[in-house]
C-alpha cells in the first residue's frame, strides 16, 4: 500500500495537456484490462475522449517541441553533474526515438475516430444522459458481445494511432518526475510561501504528503510566488477548512532551461 499521496499542479499549458493525455491514457487502458462489458464500454468512451482532446490542439507540435526543451536541460545537467549518466544516456535515446516516431506520425490522428461511423454513432449519444444505451443502438450491444479478442483487436486498432503521443507524453512526464527531488518541509500552520527567482521557469509543483492524514494542498504559482493552503475535508457532504495544525511535506518543483 502506497503510504504517500502526490498532489502534482502544472504551472504551464503544455504540462497541463500532457497530465491529461496521462489521465486519459491511465483511463483507458484500467477498464481495457478489465473482462466485462461495461468496462469495455468506457474504454471506447474514453478513446472518444482522447480523440475530442487531441482534436483541439497541436499537441505533436507541443510535443517536440518539449522534447527539445528537454535535450538542452539534460545536457546542461550533465555538464554540470546534476544527473546519473546511465539516466542520461536512457532518457537521451528515448527522446531520439520519440522524435523520430512522432516526425513520422499522422497529424491528425483523431481522423481515424472521425471518419468511422460506428464510432461516431457512439459518439453522438454519449452527452445525452443515458443515451448510448443498448435499445437505441443494437449494434452496439452485438459487438460488445462478440468474442472478447475481436474487441480488442479493434479496440487496439482505434486506439494506435494515438498511441505514440501518449507515449510522448508519459516519457516528458517521466524525465520531470525523476529529475525534480523532493525536498522535505516543515511549516506551523496552514499556509506556506515560497519567493520564486524570476530567471527559474517553473512548470510542475509537486506536493507529497501521507496518505492517512485527510490533508490536501490548494496551489497557486505566479511567476513570482509559489503558495499553498493546506485544507482538510470533513462531514458526509465533504465540506473544506484549512487546517489548524503543524504539518510536514515534500516539495518538488520542475523547471525548464
């Protein structure tokens, strides 16, 4: 059992975009795993969902982009022995192939989701309370029912054109996570501050704290500040107050070169 919780608040639009594509892709592949109808019937939601998503911005050109971002400050770590070689001889190689494999991707990836009518049908029902339900459509239900390998199979086959940004995304992810420590912090009361240099661009706050202590962060960055409001949840309707208590935390903050 994982006795931490990580709160994690992006900074900029990019990072933003790219904890979504995480979501969506943790989502996804959660209820693929799972054998009963109804799981597999969010799967296929949530693909529509990535491709409505993907459909509203140019995350391919995010997405190089960023890795580029991210050989400068890989190098410049090294230079200046901020980083494990072997971790920057594997991140380095990924980001190489990553480029390679998006340069080499469709632009436009939600077409394959757009230009299938069965989906699409799918698609048209799922705002209405309801709506995507059996009766209406029937050839839902019958290739829900069909043979298990099938579905995936054509799950899979919807899906892989996404598949490389999403793999992108988790990659960036991954190299700001294993970069950015944690740094323990002790404060006496509900609110913390931090002065920011105005030469550091932060672009993911990360907050750890214990799992079993019913305190969560409220976070706000400006390009000057980093505050916190540490909260507490309480009663069946869930209501919030700040806490009124000493409280120990990890911090960890991304930047960009």
């Amino acid at each position: 059992m994982n006795n931490f919780i990580i709160y994690e608040q992006p900074v900029t639009e990019n990072v933003r975009n790219f904890l979504k594509c995480e979501y969506l892709c943790e989502k996804f592949n959660c209820s693929l795993k799972q054998d009963d109808i109804w799981s597999i019937k969010s799967s296929i939601n949530t693909l529509i969902e990535m491709s409505d998503f993907i459909f509203r911005i140019n995350i391919k050109m995010e997405l190089l982009k960023e890795l580029e971002r991210n050989i400068v400050y890989l190098n410049y770590l090294k230079d200046n022995g901020g980083i494990d070689l072997s971790k920057y001889d594997q991140f380095y190689s990924q980001i190489n192939n990553h480029m390679q494999a998006l340069n080499n991707s469709d632009s436009n990836p939600s077409k394959s989701i757009s230009d299938n009518d069965f989906l699409m049908q799918i698609k048209s029902k799922c705002h209405i309370p309801a709506g995507n339900n059996f009766f209406d459509m029937p050839a839902y239900l019958n290739f829900l029912s069909s043979n298990k390998s099938l579905i995936i199979e054509n799950i899979n086959n919807w899906y892989s054109p996404f598949n490389i940004i999403f793999l992108t995304s988790n990659l960036i992810l991954d190299i700001k996570r294993t970069i950015s420590k944690f740094e323990n912090i002790s404060i006496t009361d509900s609110y913390f501050e931090m002065k920011l240099d105005k030469s550091t661009k932060i672009d993911l706050i990360r907050i750890k704290l214990e799992s079993n202590i019913n305190i969560y962060p409220d976070i706000s960055v400006s390009t000057q500040n980093i505050n916190i409001l540490f909260k507490t949840s309480y009663g069946k309707n869930r209501l919030s107050r700040v806490i009124d208590e000493s409280l120990d935390f990890g911090l960890s903050m991304s930047s960009s070169k």
